[in-house]
C-alpha cells in the first residue's frame, strides 16, 4: 500500500510540472513591432479610419496614396491635422466630414499620430 501511494505521489509530481520551466534556458526575444505596424494598427481599428480611406482609391475620403502624395507636396503636416490645428489639403470640401473624426484622433498621443502618419506615407509611389 505504501508503495502505491509513494507510485501516486510520485506521479502527480512529475505530471505537474508548471509551462515555464519547459523553456528554462531558452532567450526569450520580445517582438517588437515597427512604428508602421503600429500606424497600421491604429489607422485600421481604434481610429476607424479604414472605414473612409482605402489605400488606392477614393471611398468617401481620398486614399492613402493620395493622402500621402499631396502632403508631400504641399510639405504639410499630418500630424496637426489630425489633432484639428491644421487646414485640410488633400480635400476641403470633405473637411466637415472628417471634422467628425477629430473627437477620436485628438485622443491619440504624438507617438501615435506619427505611426498613423508614417503608415500612411508608407503609400508613397
């Protein structure tokens, strides 16, 4: 009897053993995203903005290539548009519309709004 209890014992200590000490040893390397994966990410889910921009065509707000072509040109600054201290550029007549979004971009921190922005001019032809 004491040997099958010593057996059980014995068992369930081995079958237990925590996940973690399988990679003991092991150099775990975190992933780092780049700041366009994270413009990306942005631009696709909390900002919403897919929901109006395309890539390469115009849906009800210009597409990125276009975006990013004409503040190229004009040399404009992104970043103070989408914290509404900026003109619109690319599309004035749209600017009521995306005047709406303003409530969503304000909430970005700079660092975002520059991922957004590199993203965006990631586009570039």
């Amino acid at each position: 009897m004491k040997k099958l209890i010593l057996l059980s014992v014995l068992f369930i200590v081995f079958s237990c053993k925590k996940e973690n000490q399988e990679s003991f040893g092991k150099p775990s390397t975190p992933v780092v995203e780049s700041p366009i994966s994270i413009g990306k990410t942005i631009f696709e889910g909390k900002g919403m903005c897919i929901t109006c921009h395309k890539p390469d065509i115009k849906l009800v707000g210009p597409s990125l290539q276009d975006i990013a072509k004409i503040y190229k040109e004009k040399n404009g600054n992104m970043i103070s548009f989408l914290k509404g201290e900026g003109e619109a550029l690319v599309d004035p007549t749209q600017y009521e519309v995306m005047k709406a979004n303003f409530a969503v971009t304000k909430t970005f921190s700079d660092e975002e709004l520059k991922s957004v922005e590199l993203y965006v001019n990631s586009f570039l032809k």
